[in-house]
C-alpha cells in the first residue's frame, strides 16, 4: 500500500502481523500501486512534484522510473496483463494513458475535461477501462484502445 503522509510504500502478509516498508525515500506523495505477482513486479504513481510512475520488484529491489514527462498528478494505475501495459489517469492533465510495462510505448487513450474532470480510480475489465471522477461522482468506461 501506498501512505502519502508517511511517504511511503509497504507490504504486510495477509493477517497482518508481519509489515515492511519497501520504499521510503524519494517519494514524495505515492498515490496508487498496482501488483504483478506473475512478473514479480509492482508499479505506483507519485502525483509529487515532480510527478512519476515507477515500477520495481516486489522484493524492494531494482527500482526504475517509467514515466517522468508529460504527466503531473497521476492519481491510479492499472495494468492491463493481457496486453502488458502500465494505465493511469492524470487529474490536472485530464487524461487517460497508458505505457508498456518498461515504460516505452506511451499513448494517450483519451483526454477530456468533461469526462475526466477529476478521476481517482481505474480498472479494466477485457477491452474495456473504468475509472471514477469526483468531480462528477460518476463513473465512466470507454475502450482501452480507441477511447
């Protein structure tokens, strides 16, 4: 899980009695992590500044920025398995994008000021990507390819 207050990133086991923290320098608002067990990786978004998105192993170690342009306050990832891709939504740039899951690749599904005034959530289901707005309090979809 991600704690922007503590500015951190930390694991615990399901019963929650054994706790580590993985990251806890050179983050400066972590806002989202999502989790490959099939890659051993795990990616999250800093929505700091500068913002970023950044993957490493999920062990803590081999830690590498994939997105440091382009991108300001990147509030929730989610990774497409199927098509190893990296999507997130950005709240002040209003957009939907996406990279491959070594950063290169990078593409912008949609940008909308109507209907991505201020997301916060994401998820995928097939083609398709879901995401919540508060601005709205709506929840939107459109498909990952075409917008």
């Amino acid at each position: 899980w991600t704690d922007m207050g503590a500015r951190t990133i930390s694991v615990a086991s399901f019963d929650g009695k054994r706790m580590k923290t993985l990251f806890d320098s050179n983050l400066r608002e972590p806002a989202s992590v999502a989790v490959d067990p099939l890659s051993g990786y795990m990616y999250w978004a800093d929505r700091g500044e500068p913002a970023v998105i950044e993957k490493a192993g999920m062990n803590g170690i081999d830690r590498k920025l994939l997105v440091t342009r382009g991108i300001q306050w990147p509030n929730a990832i989610a990774i497409d398995r199927v098509k190893n891709r990296l999507y997130w939504v950005d709240s002040k740039l209003h957009t939907l994008s996406s990279v491959d899951m070594v950063g290169e690749d990078r593409r912008t599904v949609l940008s909308s000021h109507e209907y991505l005034a201020h997301p916060f959530g994401v998820s995928m289901f097939e083609d398709d990507i879901f995401w919540t707005d508060w601005e709205h309090n709506a929840i939107y979809g459109a498909n990952k390819f075409t917008g």
